[in-house]
C-alpha cells in the first residue's frame, strides 16, 4: 500500500486528501489533516472519490486509446497515438494555412491543472497564433475577475478562509455555500461557535440550506442585486457609516458613486428588490459596522460570493457594487474583512494566473495592453504575439456555428451539455470542420462530435498544481498510472505542439522543451517557466518551487524570491496595485436582466448546484450513493406556481423558453419566491429529454438558457432564463 497526497479535483475549497493505493488501484481517500484548506475534512463528494476512480461505470466509460471517426456518420475506430496526432496536425497546420490561424480555437477547462493551462495558451497565442482559447471558467469566475480588476487594480481575491474565524459579520451573496463549497460552510459553522455573536446575512432568491444559518436572509428579486447593494451605500452615506478616513486615504472616483447612489432610496430598493426597508437598514448597519458592535470600532465584514453574482448579464457591476461596499466602509485589509470571491472549479485561479482566456497573457498580464504583449513575447522567445481580441466562451461557438472557426480543439470540458443555448452550440461542433475532443470519459456529450477524440489521464493519474479560492497553491500527484494508452493533457498537447511546429517554425527551436516522457520532469519544468514568469507581477511566485511546495506544503501567493510563505491576505498597508496606489469605486446604475418575465415565459428560472453531485456528472454520476440527495432531475417551482398549473408533486412538465423546451417532474418548493423555477444543472440527456425550438434533441437544462453575456466579463448569464411551465402533453 502506498499513500499519496495530492487535492480535491471537484471544487474550488481545493481540499487536501490523502489516496492511499495499491499501486495499480486507488483503495482509499482520506481529508488531509496538514492541509490548510480542509484540516482533515471532506464533503460527501470527496470522500468517495476512490470509488468513483473505480466505480465500474467509470470503468467502462474511460476513454483508453485514441479513436477517430472518418465520416461523421461512422463509429469512431481505434487509432494510434502516432497516427491520431499526425492526422491532428494536420488538420491544423492545413487549416491555418487555408483560412490563418484565427481558424483554429481552443476550449478548455478550470479542472485542468495550471501546467496543462500553461501549455495550451502557449501553442494557442505563441506557436499557431490565435488568440482564440477560452476556458469553462469564462461560464464560473470571469465577472470576478473583471470585478477585482475593475476596483482593487489586479485580479487577486485578497482574503483567506482563516478570516472566517476573525469576521464579526458575514454577507453571503449568490452562493448556496453549504451546497457548492461544503468545507468552507463547515468552517463557517465552527467560526459561528466559536462566536455566537456573529451576525450572518445571506443574500438569494431561493431559502437555501445556507440561508437556514442567516440572521438576517434577504429574498431579492433576481437580478436586482446591484440595486440592493447601491441602496446600503445610500443608507450607510446617511447614516455616517462609511469610513470617510479610508476613502480621502486609499480610494478614488467615491464622489461619482455618491451621486449615483443617491437615487437609491430604501423605497426604490424595496420595490426593485423585493425585501423589506427595514430588512435593507440592518443589512446596511452590520455590514458597515461589522454586526451590533460600536461603530466607532468595527467589527469585521466578510462577504463571500459566488455564481449568483457572476453568472450575469450584470456580473461585473454586481462584483464591483459589492467591493464598493468594502472600500466604503473600510472593510478590507484587515483579518476578518473583504471581499472573497469562491472559486467553483478546482483550478479556475490556476487559468487566470497564466493566462489561458480570450483575453489574458500569463501571470494577469493582458492581451490588450502593448507592454504585456511584448513583455510575454519576449518570456517566449517570440518576436511578438497576436494583438487580436480572443474570442471568450459564447463568442467562440458563435463563430464556429457561422462557419468563421474551423477547428474546436477542446480539453476537459463537455460543452454540449454546459453551455448555454445547446442549439448555437450543436450547430458549431456539426459545422467546424474538424472538432479534437482530449477527454476521460467517452460518455460526456461532446465526445459524439468529435471526429478525433483522444484519451486523457484524470484525478489521481496526473501530476502538477493547482490553486484555490484563497490564492493557495496546492500539489496534485499521481498515486496510479495512467490506465490504457492515456496521456496526460499537457503531454497531449506538447506532442501534437511538435509535429505543428515542423510545419510551422520548421528549423527552428522547439517553444514546448518539456520532457513527455517523464511527467513528474516535464510538468515541473513547465512550473518553473510558469513562476518566472511571474516576477515583478502582483501574484509573483518567483520563491516557490515544486521542493518548497513538497517542504512546506501549499502555499498562499505571492511568494516571491527570497520569502518562504506567501501572503494570507491582501492590501493590509492599505496600497492598491493600481497607477496611483488606490482602489478605484466603481459606479454601475443597476440594469435588468437580460430576458424578462414576460406572458408568453412567466417564470424566471435560476440554475445551479446539487449538493452531492458535480458538473455533468461524468464522475459523480457513476456512483449510487450520490443519488441519495437528489435521485432523478426535477424543476422546483413556489406551491401557488403549481397550483394555479393544476400541477402535483411528481407530474411530468414541459420547461420552456426561447430556445427549446425540457422534460421533468415538478417538485413544490417553498424555499423559492413566487414567479421562480429552480433545475440543478447537473442532469443530462441520459436522465431527461429536451427538444430546441427547431426540434432537435438535446442534452440538458441549457437548451433552456440564453447566451446573453455582461459586457465586461463576457460571462453568460446563466441565473436567469425566462420560462414557462406546463403540464406535459405526453402521446
Ligand atoms: Fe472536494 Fe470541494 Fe468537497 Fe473539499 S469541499 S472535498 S474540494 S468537493
């Protein structure tokens, strides 16, 4: 028996575990007490990771060797590596040649790790020069991004989940965290008893179990969040609970803000958002003041967010309105106090920290900026790279879907089932000309438009890092080898790099010098060209090599040269890594979403998490017990809402929108407002069935959704879709 540490694959808590193996089979899977995240706890979904490694579903859907499908029409056949990357190639190289190198896009994903990242946004903007390569985080974090950037100057979550034990007040925003983040709840309930006094507001259209905990739980309206936040800034200005010595000292734009807000009255907020003025002035009085202490000292507010913030059509104005109120009242840089954004995916931090989305370089460099541009190329030993915006999640497809890309090279993620508007999404993996699916498991939805599809290792087979939620950098380490003809994502890409560049750069140099053939080398050495990248950068790991990270354990960045532990939080001199050293308020009015109730689609339907089961369910999905929470897809709707339908628990109804329709019982819900509709976004076409507008049949709730985006994160709004729901008229 041989032990392992290594982390979490599901969420971004970024939980330590140990795997303890056979050498050929994981047997076991333990919390790892050392780790900082989770001291030795696991949620339902990590403790059975072992037996989803070894369920016999998961036997049987793992991808093992690469297969190729000549015609569209034809079963994928068995093909070897040699042959299956030549023919990849290519593909490639023709197309670039044929229609150029904007041709050709890359989807990935925020459950590969950071050396995977690293590799693909180098042969995407480095060797083929398209900038087009956007992640599934685009669909998870990127209005945090956009906010982080947009106030505090750099996309870097300042706070830690040790400040859970130091806040006095909590504001939970758009998060079921006891459901999507179950470690980070539990510490939330060990600071709650280790201090009674401490006040918790939560903030979301539906009564989830994390609002179960509040003392104060504000059911707004969907959508109306920049409102509710503007409007608490109206009341803290009123009331003089703002701390006017950080704003003159470390802010700037506050007066434009001010104006802004001052049309948000408790009365308009009432009637936007749907909750109480009185409801409204103590949520604005605890978080200035940090809950009932004296306001002269402060107690300290913690807000933490997730999806129902970023998933907007509105994400970034949410994210800022929300930072606003930090830097407002001086709740920031200090232990117990900020805003921390949770990260769903495991290594959604690790995608933006190099940079692999439409619009980033590595280490928060950006595409846009001319300096960042050359500053990379140079780090890349290129004369430059491409100046010409990528094309983010939705945009991408689009493109496809219109014939302007022509090859789909995606990694780790399955969006035929998790993007929304399944019908753009259909039409573009039928029209690319060639789609190269890398992937674990054979039945995730995608794989049936892939005319290569090559196998991949997973979650205890692979070797590298990741980072979490709270900027801690953790190692992930093989505990079994790689089953069949599997490889790992970066080898994949690294091979297939270099038979492109003897089209490409022939004579030249190889950009990709990492060694396939022993993994653990190989990985680090793309690290090591990773963190020297770095230098000088706000999220600088120039100091932390693989040995002081197997040392020490997982560490917090930055972590510069010279310094052995990172830092646990940011900005506590009060200096924003910005052109003048403040942060900058942020003044968004509040906009509607993008599709509004309407006759025709009466409800608004929100997506979002099960507790025990994760993304498409190509792991979680494989193992009975996780369906002891939630055993068959369902759409929650208020018990009036079913009532005036003449609907009863258990009925099968038709959810539809704009964009096609979904089969699935109807469970009353009173944890929801009235006028609301609730799917988790796990299920796929093999638990319900669902037709587009023009008939076709798809693969799960985002037939539903619309791929309306916010303009500044380009994150689609995914928690709000106008429907209706009807009984089923079944033949
Ligand atoms: Fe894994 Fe997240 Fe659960 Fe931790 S909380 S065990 S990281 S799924």
């Amino acid at each position: 028996m041989q032990e392992t540490r290594s982390t979490c694959p599901y969420c971004g808590v970024g939980c330590g575990v140990i795997i303890d193996s056979d050498g050929a089979q994981i047997t076991a899977v333990r919390g790892d007490p050392a780790h900082p995240a989770n001291f030795g706890r696991l949620c339902t979904k990590g403790m059975t990771l072992h037996l989803t490694a070894s369920s016999p579903i998961t036997r049987q859907t793992r991808l093992l060797q690469p297969m190729h499908r000549a015609h569209r029409a034809d079963a994928p056949q068995p093909l070897s590596w040699d042959a299956a990357l030549d023919l990849a190639a290519g593909k490639i190289a023709d197309s670039i040649e044929k229609h150029g190198p904007e041709a050709i896009a890359f989807y990935v994903s925020g459950q590969l790790l950071t050396e995977d990242y690293y590799v693909f946004n180098k042969l995407a903007k480095g060797l083929i020069g398209s900038n087009h390569i956007d992640s599934n985080s685009r669909l998870c974090m990127s209005s945090a991004v956009a906010g982080y950037k947009a106030t505090l100057g750099a996309d870097a979550p300042p706070c830690c989940y040790d400040d859970l034990q130091h806040a006095q007040c909590l504001f939970i925003a758009g998060s079921n965290t006891a459901w999507a983040h179950p470690i980070v709840f539990r510490r939330i309930e060990a600071a709650r008893a280790a201090n009674p006094g401490m006040k918790i507001i939560v903030v979301d259209p539906r009564r989830t179990d994390t609002a179960g905990m509040a003392d104060l739980f504000l059911p707004l309206q969907p959508g109306s969040d920049v409102m509710l936040f503007n409007g608490m800034l109206h009341l803290m200005l009123r009331e003089g609970w703002v701390d006017s010595a950080y704003i003159d000292a470390h802010t700037t734009g506050f007066a434009e803000l001010k104006t802004l807000v001052r049309h948000c009255t408790p009365e308009r907020v009432a009637q936007v958002c749907g909750i109480s003025q009185a409801d409204l002035a103590t949520a604005a009085r605890w978080f200035a003041t940090g809950a009932d202490s004296d306001p002269a000292q402060r107690g300290a507010t913690l807000s933490l967010y997730c999806q129902g913030l970023n998933q907007s059509s509105s994400g970034t104005a949410k994210n800022a309105a929300l930072i606003n109120l930090h830097l407002a009242t001086g709740q920031i840089g200090k232990p117990g106090a900020g805003p921390f954004s949770l990260t769903g995916q495991p290594n959604a931090m690790g995608g933006r920290e190099v940079g692999a989305m439409a619009n980033l370089l590595s280490a928060h460099r950006d595409l846009g900026s001319p300096q960042h541009r050359a500053e990379v190329a140079a780090l890349w030993g290129l004369p430059s790279v491409p100046d010409k915006p990528g094309k983010s999640a939705v945009e991408m497809f689009q493109a496809a879907a219109d014939g302007e890309i022509k090859v789909l090279w995606i990694a780790c993620t399955n969006p035929a089932q998790s993007m929304p508007d399944q019908t753009t999404v259909r039409r573009a993996l039928q029209r690319a000309e060639f789609v190269l699916v890398q992937e674990a498991f054979a039945g995730a939805a995608t794989c049936a438009y892939a005319d290569l599809l090559l196998p991949a290792t997973t979650w205890g087979e692979k070797t590298g890092t990741v980072t979490n939620s709270e900027r801690r950098i953790s190692r992930v380490r093989a505990a079994v080898p790689a089953p069949g003809q599997a490889r790992h994502d970066w080898a994949i890409a690294v091979q297939l790099a270099h038979r492109l560049e003897a089209r490409l750069r022939p004579g030249a140099a190889t950009l990709f010098p990492y060694d396939t053939g022993h993994p653990e080398h190989g990985a680090q050495t793309i690290w090591n060209e990773h963190r020297a990248s770095t230098r000088g950068r706000d999220l600088d790991i120039t100091g932390l090599s693989w040995p002081l990270l197997d040392a020490a354990g997982p560490q917090q960045w930055p972590l510069p040269e010279g310094r052995t532990t990172g830092a646990a939080r940011l900005y506590e001199d009060g200096i924003y890594p910005t052109a003048d050293g403040r942060a900058r308020f942020a003044a968004h009015a509040w906009q509607p979403t993008a599709e509004q109730r309407q006759a025709r689609y009466p409800l608004s339907l929100s997506t979002g998490r099960l507790r025990d089961q994760w993304h498409g369910m190509t792991r979680t999905g494989t193992l009975g017990r996780l369906f002891g929470h939630a055993a068959e897809p369902g759409v929650q709707l208020h018990p009036q809402d079913m009532q005036r339908r003449n609907l009863r628990n258990g009925d099968l109804v038709q959810v539809s929108s704009q964009r096609g329709a979904i089969i699935v019982p109807v469970q009353a819900d009173a944890t929801l407002g009235l006028a609301q509709a609730f799917i988790a976004m796990h299920w796929g076409s093999e638990f319900l069935s669902g037709r587009s507008a023009s008939g076709e049949p798809l693969a799960g709730v985002n037939a539903l959704t619309p791929s309306a985006f916010c303009p500044a994160s380009r994150q689609p709004e995914l928690k709000h879709t106008a429907v209706q729901v009807l009984k089923a008229d079944l033949p």
